[in-house]
C-alpha cells in the first residue's frame, strides 16, 4: 500500500478525491487537510464516515505527513503557494499550474507559479512526479477535439453546459438555488479560463461559450468542426484500448444522466446534413472525469498502478 493525503478535502473535489481514494486498493489514506474541519473527526464531513479515518488536520500539517501522494483540491492561490515535499507525486486540481506561458497564467490567474506537467491520461499523460489536473470543460472539449486537431479546417465552436457543482462549494450569489433553479444561462462569455487551456492542448484557439444548467452534476460539450476526415473513426481508434472513454454507437447521444456520479466519458458523433459540419458531443460529470476521478488516473500513472484503480465506472441502472 502507497500512502496518501488530501489537502482542501472538505470542497466539492476533495470529497470526491476523498471517496475514490478509500476506495482505491493501493492507497492508504494518512492525512486530512481542511482548514474549516481541522482538530473534528472525518464524520464533521459526512456521517457515513467511520472513526478509523484520520481527523482533520490542517492543510500544512497533513503535507508533512509524508505521503507517497498528495492531491491538491484547493483554491488557486494557496495551490500556487504550495511547496510541494521532495519526492512527493503531487495532483493539483486547480488551475494555476495548467498553462505553460506565465504571461497567460498571470492574465488569466493573476498569478504565474509555473507550469506543471500537464495529464490528461488519455491523450497527454503526465510526466513526473508535479501533475497540473485538466479542467472540466477543457477535458471534455480535448477528448471530443484532440484527436481530430491534425483534420480540422476552419473555426471550431465548443457549446458547453456543466452544473452547478461546477462553481465549487464557495457561496456566491450566481450560485444559489434561486438564480440556478428554473434558469439556464452562459457565463464568462469570451472569458473563461478553460479556453487558453484548450488552446495550450489544440495549437489553436476555439469558440468556447460555457452555461451553467440547473443541475447537481454533470458536463455536456457540444462541439462544432469542419474536416474531410472520417471523425468517427479517428476517435473510435483514439479510444480504441479505452475503459474510460466510449465512443457510442451511430445514432446514439451522449447524456449526462448516465454519467452522473461516475469517471466515464461518453463521445457522440454527428453530421449536420444541411452545412456538413461535423458535430462531436461529449459528456462526462464535472465532478468525476473533470475533476476528482482525473486526479485519481494521474496519479495511477505516476505510481504505476492500473489505470482504472480506484474509479468508478458503472452508473446506477434505475
């Protein structure tokens, strides 16, 4: 058994971080870090859990505990003023150590901490042991992208919708139930800190519009291209060797219900009739495959365990 720390694990992805890592076969969990929980005992988080998990410690403090692994789930500045322990593989799912120019990453973060090695496991897997976790929208606009990059012509539009779980566990006003429930609108339009991310990853930029929908859980990116290449096939022998990523049967749409709550990726692929654009939607959960299900094949890859371990990949059938 490896070890394993959690920093920030009373957010949104730490909990997620914090469930598949219990339920990971090689990681032990040694340390809590939570600033709002420190000195409570694991239950201060979720009745489920049971006193054999450590208590809550502060984030500095469970760092040192001297784990083989440590996962970032922390705000952007404490992320970029972490120091990560000599020989520790560190997964951080903020963003402040995803893009390569610090330029960018000062414009678009305010802070530039330097880049990290960028894993996204199916298409780019990190190298060493400081991984940069993809973003959310950027992991389902690359799966649905990246593959088809060298074929595309023109402009490319990436519609996305994700839910509200997406804004994290911070309390804002756009994010309470009366501005989200029986509302859907777009955000940061033009401004969003996914789109250089996605760049970084294509080598060009994309049309990207993110909307917030009035649910839970789950991420939706609708993408809209130009090729002569055959995009089925392209992706089908993408993912060919996938566990993780199913590229679905002709005719069938990706929907976030079937993802909801798991570490899978859905791909549909479309053709529009009337233009001939190529339409490529992909559907995953924020949470999972865009967030604390990534981190956890990250890390999978940096300590040489299989790919798949500790994720969750079956939904509920109702």
């Amino acid at each position: 058994m490896l070890s394993a720390v959690i920093l920030g694990s009373a957010g949104y992805t730490g909990q997620e971080t914090l469930d598949r890592v219990l339920a990971h076969p090689g990681l032990e969990l040694i340390a809590l870090g939570s600033e709002t929980l420190a000195g409570r005992p694991a239950r201060a988080l979720d009745p489920r859990l049971d006193g054999a998990l450590p208590m809550f410690t502060h984030n500095l403090d469970a760092a040192r505990a001297g784990a083989d692994v440590i996962f970032l789930c922390l705000g952007n500045t404490d992320a970029a003023a972490f120091e990560p322990p000599a020989g520790t593989v560190v997964v951080d799912l903020s963003g402040v150590h995803r893009l390569r120019d610090p330029e960018l990453a000062r414009r678009w973060y305010g802070l530039a901490p330097g880049a990290w090695s960028y894993g996204l496991p199916e298409l780019q897997p990190a190298e060493g042991p400081l991984i940069a976790n993809p973003g959310c929208y950027a992991t389902a606009a690359l799966l649905a992208l990246a593959p088809l990059a060298p074929y595309i012509e023109g402009e490319v539009i990436v519609d996305a919708k994700s839910g509200v779980s997406g804004a994290g566990k911070t309390l804002r006003e756009s994010s309470h139930a009366g501005a989200v429930l029986e509302n859907f609108s777009a955000y940061a339009i033009g401004a969003h800190r996914h789109a250089p991310e996605i760049e970084q990853a294509l080598g060009f930029g994309v049309c990207f519009v993110p909307h917030l929908l009035p649910v839970r859980r789950g991420l939706l990116a609708t993408c809209y291209l130009r090729t002569d290449a055959d995009a089925r096939a392209v992706l089908e022998a993408a993912y060919a060797g996938s566990e993780i990523v199913s590229v679905l049967p002709e005719g069938v749409e990706p929907e976030i219900g079937r993802l909801q709550g798991t570490d899978a990726a859905e791909i549909g692929v479309f053709l529009d009739r009337v233009t001939g654009m190529a339409i490529v939607i992909c559907a995953i959960d924020n949470l999972g495959k865009g967030a604390a299900g990534q981190a956890i094949q990250n890390a999978n890859h940096a300590l040489g365990f299989p790919g798949t371990a500790g994720l969750r990949l079956g939904s509920v059938r109702v």
